[in-house]
C-alpha cells in the first residue's frame, strides 16, 4: 500500500479524478444538458465540489494517523488547492454569470444577503491558504505559524456549510450532511488536541516532581 501511494502514478491518478467534476461539467456543457438554469447548476455543481474537497482535505491527517499511512499526507496539499480552485468558480459564476460583473450589485448582495456573505467569508479565509501552500511558505513562516494560519481552513469549511444552509430553502438534507462530517472532523481535532495536551500536562508533572525530589 505504501508503495503506491509514492508512486508517481498514484498522484497523477488522483490528480485526473479531481479534475472529474470540472470534465462531467464541460461534458453536460458540451451536450447542452445543463438543465432549465445553467446557472443554478453550475453554481452548486462548484459549491459542492468545494465543500466535498475541503472535507476530503480535512479528512487525510485523520486516516494518515487511523490507517498508519503517513504517505496520505503527500495528497493534503493538491486536495486543498482543488477545494479552493472550484471554490474559486464557483465565485467566477456568481460573479461573471449570475451578475455579469455588476459590482455594485454584487456588494449590495455580499451586504445584504447572508448567505452571500457567509460564502465570500469562507472564500476570503481560502485565499491565504492557497498562496502559503507551497515550501518555500512553509519555511518563510515556520512550521507552528504555519499550521496555525492553515487552521483557518475549519473556519472557512463552518462558513461553507453555513452559507449552504442558508441558500437552500427547503430540503437541507445535502448542507447538514455536510455539517455532520465537518462536526466529526472537528471533534476529532478536539480529541486528539486533549489527548496530547494531558500527555504534556503529564510530562510535565513528572519532571516536577522529579525536581522536586532532588
């Protein structure tokens, strides 16, 4: 299993998966089967894929550290930049197609509409995250300002879901399906968070002691 998850392989493998949806997109395109609203479509077509992606993002640490497979982490970083690059048309059709770049209006919306505003939080908070990806970043910032600027990610991931809850009007099915995985990471994130700070308080506690002692 390690194996192929460092093969070259593998990664461009899944590399032609997460492009899947933008291709099944152009297909529908293509065959002038994007339904009544095309407009509509294509904008929850990209909002799922980028609530999907975020959560699929959030989900490798836990399945690296479950399945003791470190190497899932090489996947993190591309997961990320897809979420953020269907996050990114989903906000080009909302703000080319739906509003044909009628500024005025779409501030109006982002002000007054709070599901709007909700997403252009959620979107805003990816931003960043997507422009640090890289190593060099990494190194420019170090590894623990790093890792507490990409915790933003959480933070964007509420805003998504919440901004979904709010768009839909009656069946709110699929957004709470969303919120329950994104509840589970986070409490996930909370246990482990205790866990390691008991073993530290632990550790800690011994030295004392043991200082004491002498």
């Amino acid at each position: 299993m390690r194996r192929l998850l460092t093969s070259r392989v593998t990664r461009v493998t899944v590399f032609m998966a997460c492009l899947g949806p933008l291709e099944y997109l152009g297909w529908r395109g293509l065959n002038k089967d994007l339904t009544a609203n095309p407009i509509e479509f294509i904008t929850h077509l990209t909002g799922d894929w980028t609530l999907r992606f975020l959560l699929i993002t959030l989900a490798v640490t836990p399945l690296r550290l479950l399945l003791r497979l470190p190497e899932l982490i090489r996947f993190r970083r591309m997961l990320g930049l897809f979420a953020f690059s269907y996050g990114v048309l989903h906000l080009i059709t909302f703000v080319a197609i739906d509003h044909f770049f009628d500024w005025s209006e779409i501030v109006k919306d982002v002000v007054k509409r709070p599901f709007v505003t909700a997403g252009f939080t959620g979107m805003a908070l990816l931003v960043p995250l997507a422009v640090t990806s890289t190593r060099g970043w990494i190194r420019r910032l170090g590894g623990e300002r790093w890792q507490a600027l990409h915790r933003l990610v959480y933070l964007s991931s509420v805003a998504g879901v919440i901004h979904y809850c709010w768009l839909v009007k009656s069946d709110v099915s699929k957004p709470i399906e969303y919120g329950i995985g994104l509840a589970a990471l986070l409490v996930w994130r909370v246990i482990v968070w205790a866990k390691r700070h008991r073993a530290a308080s632990q550790v800690t506690s011994t030295i004392a002691a043991a200082e004491m002692s002498d």
